[in-house]
C-alpha cells in the first residue's frame, strides 16, 4: 500500500510538477503570503492559489496552514520548500558549471570553511587541486556550523571543512574525519601569563576571553569547563570567529584566546602569538569534511575532496 502510494505520487511528480510551481512554492514559504508570492512570480492570486492546490493534490498532503496573517507551511510544506530550493540550487549549479566549461574552466566547486581548516589544511588542498585542474573555479564561505549547514543541504555549498558538527542533520549527510586536533589557548607576547610555565587556571582566571560563539561544539565544552569550575564566569568575553580580529585583539591586550592548534600554530611559531602553558581540558577533536548523502558531488566537488583527504595527510 505505501510503495503504491509512494509510485503514484512519483509518477505524478516526474508528468504533472513544473519548476513554476516549485518557484511559486518556494515564494510563498518566503513570503508567509500567497499574494504577494504570486505578486512576485507575475501571475494572479487565483492562478497562484489553484496551483498551490495542484501540488497538495499531486502530493496527497497539505503544504500551508492558512491563518489570518497569512500561510504557515505545514512540517510536509517546509520539506518540499526545502527539496525545491535543493532542486534550484542544483540547476543553478548546472548553468554555472556549464558557463565555466564554455569560459574553459574546470569546473566549480563552493567550500564552506570553519576557523579549524582555514589557515593550513584549505589552502593545501587547493594548492594540490589547482595543479591538477589549473582553471577550477572555487568559492570559499567562511562562517560556523550553523550557517554552513542549512547552506550545503539546500545545495548552496557542495562540501563543509573544519571541526566535525557533533548532531543534526545525520541521515541527510556525511562525514569523513580528516584528522584530530585539540584547542590551545593563546595570548599576546607581552601578556602577564606568557612566560609562566604550568599555569593553573586560577591564575587565569582574571582575564578576560576570546570564545568562539554559543552555537558552536567548542564553545558547548568551554561552557560546561568553567560551570565544572565552581560556576566559573569570565569578568568579560568576546565571541569570535574571525582570526584577523582575534589575533590583533590578542596582540594589544591581555586577553586569552581558545583556538583551534592547526590554526595558531604558524603565528605561534613565527613567534606573533604566545601558547600560554595550560592545558585545555576539552580533549581532541575530528576535523574532516562533510557534505550531502546524495552523491550530488560533481567531477570538480570529488576532486576537491580528494585533495582534502591528500592535504591531511601531508600535515
């Protein structure tokens, strides 16, 4: 009963869906409004209303909830908003793909990086991809998990590098650990703590702190430190992931910042920055990749994971 439900809705789908209803479907999700989703698409509020009506046909669901404010969409509303945006996004991908093969280039890949895999392992991987497919056009996002991810399932990123997300969205995708790397804390060369060797963390706590944000793994295992710490609260932190920021910031002051090794490791061998003698309590962590369980990877997308996976290993 359900695999012939499931096949007649499919075979509906695959004769009967249009792309403008997947564009209007989108919209309305957008708009909250069906008005002014059909406003925005050049056609009537009935002609938008009707065909709203089709897809809850063609699908045997309810995609809005109408209120007097608008439409709510339903849990199997935001699932097939979310497979449409998927569907344009992979178009989209497509037309760019196709446009950078015409222009003579090797394709296109977009990669959303963490602060963990920006500074080593990301400009390796390209170095080695490049030589290999000298006109490969890539796209670099920089942000944390939770602008990333929503990103690479509605197929705006092809793959995410950096400190492996520990939940969410586990059936819809797929991680490879690259390697382990734990947090270091850091200061200024000039700060109090930098030349003492076996700081207790008493000794740190009167300063004050550079912390990745509160929606991030890291900053999850800090919080849970200083509550073990007799509730311990900072006097004052500032949330941050950009490391331009949080390195100057650390030259100019006495702050303690909480790193990823891979990515303070040059300046604090170049002798920028200091690793204050402490150790972090937060233990190892896996840094890899992720990206879609569709095998929606292109030529271009396998190619760079591949020389992710190379990159790693020539630490």
């Amino acid at each position: 009963m359900i695999i012939a439900k499931h096949s007649r809705i499919v075979d509906r789908a695959l004769t009967r869906l249009k792309l403008r209803q997947l564009r209007l479907l989108v919209a309305v999700g957008n708009h909250g409004s069906i008005q002014n989703a059909a406003r925005e698409l050049g056609i009537s509020q009935p002609a938008a209303t009707k065909m709203i009506q089709d897809l809850e046909i063609d699908f045997e669901v309810t995609l809005f909830t109408r209120t007097n404010r608008g439409v709510i969409p339903t849990v199997f509303g935001d699932t097939l908003i979310r497979h449409g945006k998927l569907i344009f996004a992979q178009v989209s991908n497509a037309a760019q793909e196709l446009d950078d093969l015409n222009d003579g280039n090797s394709g296109r890949v977009v990669v959303g990086t963490l602060l963990a895999a920006s500074t080593k392992l990301l400009p390796a991987a390209i170095a080695m991809v490049l030589r290999e497919r000298p006109k490969l056009a890539i796209k670099i996002v920089e942000g944390t998990n939770e602008i990333l991810m929503p990103a690479l399932l509605s197929g705006e990123i092809d793959l995410v590098v950096g400190r492996l997300p520990s939940h969410r969205h586990r059936d819809k995708l797929k991680q490879e650990k690259l390697f382990d790397d734990c947090v270091t804390a850091v200061v200024g060369n000039k700060h109090p703590l930098a030349q003492h060797k076996a700081v207790p963390f008493d000794q740190i706590k009167p300063f004050g702190w550079i912390l990745p944000p509160p929606e991030t793994t890291m900053r999850r295992q800090i919080d849970q430190f200083f509550i073990s710490q007799d509730q311990y609260s900072p006097p004052f932190a500032i949330e941050s992931v950009s490391y331009l920021a949080n390195r100057a910031m650390l030259q100019t002051s006495d702050w303690i910042g909480l790193m990823p090794a891979e990515v303070v490791q040059q300046d604090v061998e170049n002798g920028y920055l200091t690793a204050l003698d402490w150790e972090v309590p937060l233990g190892q962590s896996p840094i890899g990749l992720t990206y879609r369980r569709d095998n929606s990877l292109s030529p271009a997308g396998q190619a760079f994971k591949d020389a992710l996976h190379r990159a790693a290993l020539d630490r």
